[in-house]
C-alpha cells in the first residue's frame, strides 16, 4: 500500500490551493530586460501550508543524521559543526558578496581568507596556504599538480610514479592517476602502517612524491615516519600529507614537523561544516616554502591594514572558480578562533580518549586486530566468535534497528570484516556507554538469534537493500518502487 507520504511534493498540487509567506522588506525592485522574463508562470506545486510542512518533516525523518542519533563513521566522520557556525556562514555581508566585486569593496571576506590562511599554516606547520580547491580530492589534485609543476621546473621530468600504501583512502590513488602519474601500490604492516622495506624497495629517480595518512586509516600513527620522509626526500620525492581528518593531531603534532612537503585539509570533516551527499566542502591546499610559487590562485596577503588578492609567480592555477567555498572557511574561521591556541589541543586529546574508551569496552567480543592505542578511530575484524556467521554487514545493518547509524564497514581492506569506528571528540560518555551496550546487544544475539541479525533492519523505511543495484542502478523517483517494475 502506497503511504500518504510516500509522495513527492509536486504529486501533493492541486489548482488553486495556497500557502502564504511575508515577503521579505526592503528588497529592492531590478528591472531585468523583457527577453530575460519568464512569459508563462513557472510550474510550482500548488499546496497549503499543512501540505508543505508535513511532506518536509516526514521526508527529514526517513533520513538518518547527525541531527538523529550517534554516527560513529570512521575516517570521512563529521567531526564537531556547532549549528552558531552555520548561522554566522549566512550574516548577508558575506553571503551576498559577488565574486566580481572589487577588491576594496570585500575587505571582511579577505581578512578571514587571510587569517585562515594562517592559522592552517601554524596548525599544520607548513610556509602557506590556498583555500581555493573545494574538497578533499579537490585539493589532493591541487597537491599532486605542485609535485608534477615542480619536478617540471627542475626539469626532473622522469619522475611519473607516486607511491600509495594500500590502506589509503580511495581518492588518494584517483587524485594521482588523474592528474596524470601511475600509482605504484606498497603493501603496508599488519597495522596499516609504511612498511619501510616495501618503501626502499620502490623508490627510484622516477618517483616524483609518497602519498600518506597519519595517523593512517586503521586509526595508527606512523612512528617512522620521520625515517620515511628522510627515505623519500633523498630519493628526490616528495611527502603528501593527506590531512582530510586532522581531528587527533590537532595541537598536539604538525606534519610539517613530520617532513610534509604538502598537504590538504578537510574544512568540511575536522572544522566545522556538515557535509553530506558531495558537498559543500572546501579543501585548502598548504606547502612548505620551496612550493609556495605553486600554490592554486588566488592568495591573500596583507598590506599594512588592507588586504589583497595574489597570484602565486608560477601557479597551477585557479581549481575552482573565484576565492573557494567561503560559506565552508567562514564556519572554520569561527571554530578556529571560538576554540584558540589554548583549547584545540582538547579536541585531539578527546577524540583519542572516546575511541579508546569503545575499543577497550568491546574488544572482548569483536576482534581486534591491531592492539594498543590508537588515534581517533580504529577497527575492529568482525565478531569474535563467528560461529553462527554473522558478519560485519549485518551487526551494521542491525545496528540500525537500535537507531544507531552503522560505522564503516569493509574499509580498509587490509581486513576482511573491517569495522572502522570513529566516535569523534564531541560525544559524552553517555553516548559512547549506550552505543557500547547496543553493540554488546547486537553481539549477544548473534550467537542466540541469528537469523534476526542476518535478516536486519526490520524497523527502517526501507530494508536491506542490493547495494551493488543500488549503486548501478539507482532508482530515484518514488513512482518507479511503487508500480513493481
Ligand atoms: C574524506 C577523505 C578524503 C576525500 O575528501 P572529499 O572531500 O570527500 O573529496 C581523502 N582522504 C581521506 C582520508 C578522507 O577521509
């Protein structure tokens, strides 16, 4: 049976029905040329106000968020976004701001790109930044580009290959190929960590830079890594941080300061922004002082009082239109300066305190494969006891049942039944005690009713679904699920 609400917005129309809304004051009237005038209305749904209220809160419920339970995602996790930075991203000064305005007329908006600039520089211990690129793979390309435009500069132009450890992130090998190296692929320790043999044995005069994650994505730091910057540096490489979750080094370590020639950060993970579906996102790209003439324009410097839009002297240029996504550095800005220099180092301390604290209360009963500390996320290989073969899939999708959003599952490959857990900084103990109970729960039944777990979820809008259809073929109109075909 079709739900009332199982419905688009448009379907809900009918002639004449109305909602009202005050218009807002003060705009000012513009008279757009007739050939730019619409000649026939636009076609909108005709609704009440009833209609359009209850279709939006029913459509909000059937998603699960942040904003509805606990989210314990590993690596791409939203880490802390206090809903004041999302008021503040939206003040008109900033939100209406053309990108063609002159500079003089946007002073506010270049000294918060300016000041980002250097705060990200003292966080991560690099010379500069460019806040153009608008993701994470954004500013990945925005880095390998730099490596490929500084070998040419040296003309060192055999350097095609870039070494990625197989527990890298998915975009980090994409990022390389696409802007044009070929990927060479070393296998990492037990623990996701550089195996430092495998690392000699690939560098060559042809490798033009490391790609690498640290703390790694089993939640790991790299503790040689000083000896594997030295590695790559004296065979003419250079180090990429990929910093799109700096969440547990965060005042505590610096890449830089780790031998990092480059790296980007995620705005829209570590500071601030919700993100979500592909966007909105922002990854500025930093470097140390041998590439700043590379960096993607625009730059801000700062003259006396005022501020000014730069280009780089040999810039890769512009990867994304205009100044970034301001919306994304103004939210960082504010989270920056609300903590300080004195309180950041909090937000490294508690991540690693909370993920600590769940994998210490579940090990017992999931596996474990990488003992000790970790940092602000580890995981977990499955069940313990996988007698009744009950697998990472369906603890995730049982999980759901509880009204907890599953973590990451099957990532990093390095393990068959990786459950990657990231509770991030901001959740109470509370929390973190109901989400090791459910989890313990779950556990509990998979030995004593397993089909209900194999079986799962049995409580949500939709059940479990063909993930692979889902992904190839996704149907994205209601219609096409309700007429069976
Ligand atoms: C999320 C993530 C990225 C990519 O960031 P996007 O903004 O999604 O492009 C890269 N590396 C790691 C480790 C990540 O978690």
């Amino acid at each position: 049976m079709k739900r009332l609400y199982d419905t688009l917005i448009f379907d809900l129309s009918k002639k004449g029905r109305i909602g009202y809304q005050y218009k807002e004051k003060n705009l000012d009237e513009v008279n757009l040329p007739s050939d730019l005038l619409r000649s026939t209305p636009a076609s909108l749904p005709e609704v009440s106000e009833f209609d359009v209220v209850r279709h939006y809160t029913n459509v909000s419920q059937k998603n699960f968020g942040v904003e509805t339970g606990f989210y314990p995602l590993g690596s791409c996790t939203m880490k802390y976004n206090p809903k004041i930075n999302d008021e503040l991203a939206t003040i008109k000064g900033f939100a209406n701001i053309h990108p063609l305005q002159p500079e003089h007329t946007m002073q506010g908006l270049l000294q918060i790109y300016y000041e980002t600039q250097e705060m990200l520089s003292k966080i991560s211990g690099l010379k500069a930044y460019s806040l153009n690129p608008f993701a994470g793979a954004h500013g990945e390309l925005a880095g390998l580009m730099i490596i490929k435009a500084y070998h040419q500069k040296n003309k060192d132009e055999k350097r095609t290959k870039i070494i990625v450890p197989d527990s890298a992130h998915g975009t980090n090998p994409a990022s390389a190929t696409v802007c044009g190296f070929d990927v060479v692929e070393i296998k990492s320790n037990l623990d996701g960590t550089v195996n430092v043999e495998a690392l000699k044995a690939v560098l060559s005069d042809e490798i033009a830079g490391l790609m690498l994650t640290n703390p790694n994505t089993a939640g790991v730091f790299e503790k040689d890594i000083l000896e594997i910057s030295k590695l790559v540096h004296e065979a003419g490489g250079l180090l990429y941080y990929d910093g799109a979750n700096l969440n547990a080094l965060l005042g505590h370590a610096k890449p830089g300061d780790m031998g990092f020639d480059i790296t980007h950060i995620n705005l829209h993970k570590t500071f601030s922004t919700p993100h979500g579906g592909g966007g909105p996102g922002s990854g500025p790209v930093g470097v140390c002082e041998k590439l700043v003439e590379f960096l993607p324009n625009p730059i801000v410097t700062k003259k006396g009082d005022t501020y000014h839009l730069e280009l780089a002297k040999d810039s890769i240029g512009n990867l994304g239109m205009f100044y970034g996504n301001a919306s994304v550095y103004l939210r960082a800005y504010v989270y920056l300066r609300t903590l300080g220099k004195e309180n950041i180092k909090d937000v490294g301390s508690l991540a690693v305190l909370n993920a600590n604290y769940i994998k210490e209360s579940l090990k017992d009963i999931f596996e474990l494969p990488i003992e000790g500390n970790c940092m602000h996320e580890f995981v977990f290989d499955g069940l313990k006891d996988i007698s009744t073969g009950v697998k990472t899939l369906d603890i995730a999708k049982r999980l759901l049942d509880y009204g907890y959003h599953a973590p990451t599952i099957y990532f990093p490959l390095i393990f068959h039944q990786s459950m990657m857990i990231e509770p991030t900084e901001v959740e109470s103990k509370d929390t973190l005690d109901g989400f090791i109970d459910i989890m313990r729960t779950v556990a509990k039944e998979a030995i004593e009713n397993p089909e209900l777990v194999k079986t799962a979820p049995h409580t949500t809008i939709v059940r479990r679904l063909d993930e692979v259809k889902a992904v190839k073929q996704p149907i994205l109109k209601y219609k096409d699920i309700n007429s069976n075909n």
